[in-house]
C-alpha cells in the first residue's frame, strides 16, 4: 500500500494537500477562490492586475525609500536583484524533464510513422481541445486547484476501498482497450500490407 504523503513528496506541500497543515490549505483555497472572482466574476484582466500590482510595489518602495533618508530609517530590504546560475540550471533541468519526452513523441510520430503513438496523441490533443472550448483556462486552473485539494485527502481517507474499484476498472479498460485496438488495426489497409510485407 502506498503511502500517500511520501508519494506527494512528504513535504510542506504534500502537508498542505493532505490537510495537515490546514491553514496553508485555507490559504490556498482562498486565494485561489479570490483571483477567480476577481478574474472570472468581476471581469478584471490578467495584464492589467499584474502591472497595478507592479506599479504598487514600485510606488510603495519608492516612498519607503525616499522616507527612509528623510527619517532615519533603514532602507527597504530588497534582496539581490540577479538570478544565479544555478537556479538557471535547476530550471533547465526541470523543463529537460517535459521537452525530451516530447520531442521523442515526436520523432517516433514522423520519422518512424507509429500509427499507434500517434492515434493516441491525436485523441488526447482533440479532447484537450474541445475540454478547452467547454471551460475558460483559468476556470479549469481553478477546478484544478480545487481537486488538488481535495482528491488527495479523500483518498488518503480511503485509500483501501478506491484501490480495489480502481483495479476493477483498470481491467476492464485494459480488455476493452485489446478489442478496439485489435479491431481498429484489422481494418486498417495500410497496416496490412506492411504486415504481409515484412
């Protein structure tokens, strides 16, 4: 049986996802709750909020500064404004992670013509696209949030009984898969003369 804090990492953010740490959960729920309405409900533009919020920072860190050689204060305490190197190398690693994956998708989809891979990633691009043309992209970030909040608690809770309903259904998509795929790949002619060929 898995454990489902090690498997989210066993850190602060599997805590907040497991409800353990459950103000950084209400944290989380209302402010993603808050930029939704605000997005969403009251019509506000993304662009628009980022560079409001920008202009205020800048005006409240300039009067601090400017306040504070007047006062006898100390001065804002902004942190180096510089990215190191080895936070570019993290982030690179990290996104080395999703684009090798998809350019190896991709390879195998031209150069090596998988009707297969590519059947699959047709589908699952068409259902992205017409999940899209349902729901608002910020809509679904927020439902998002909110079932990252809740399915892994519930699951957690009953971890036992979703199992063996999981499993049931894995084998019974797994049989329906066989059949649609053995049919489906019969009835392609192409496929066939590649078969007799070989």
């Amino acid at each position: 049986m898995v454990d489902v804090h090690q498997a989210l990492g066993a850190g602060s953010v599997a805590d907040v996802l497991l409800w353990k740490k459950w103000y950084g959960g209400i944290v989380t729920l209302i402010s993603a709750t808050t930029f939704w309405c605000l997005f969403e409900v009251a019509g506000y533009n993304l662009l628009s909020f980022v560079a409001n919020v920008l202009l205020l920072l800048v005006v409240i860190l300039f009067f601090w500064g400017k306040s504070a050689s007047l006062l006898n204060r100390p001065l804002p305490p902004l942190p180096d404004m510089e990215i190191s190197e080895e936070y570019v190398v993290k982030a690179s690693d990290a996104i080395l992670v999703w684009i090798n994956p998809a350019l190896s998708i991709a390879h195998d989809i031209a150069i090596r013509r998988n009707l297969k891979l590519f059947l699959k990633v047709a589908i699952s691009l068409w259902i992205i696209s017409f999940i899209g043309s349902l729901v608002n992209f910020l809509t679904l970030i927020y439902i998002g949030v909110i079932l990252s909040l809740s399915v892994p608690y519930v699951y957690d809770k009953y971890q036992d009984k979703i199992d063996a309903k999981l499993f049931i259904m894995h084998e019974i998509s797994q049989k329906q898969y066989r059949k649609i795929d053995d049919n489906l790949l019969k009835k392609i002619p192409v496929l066939n003369k590649e078969k007799k060929i070989d």
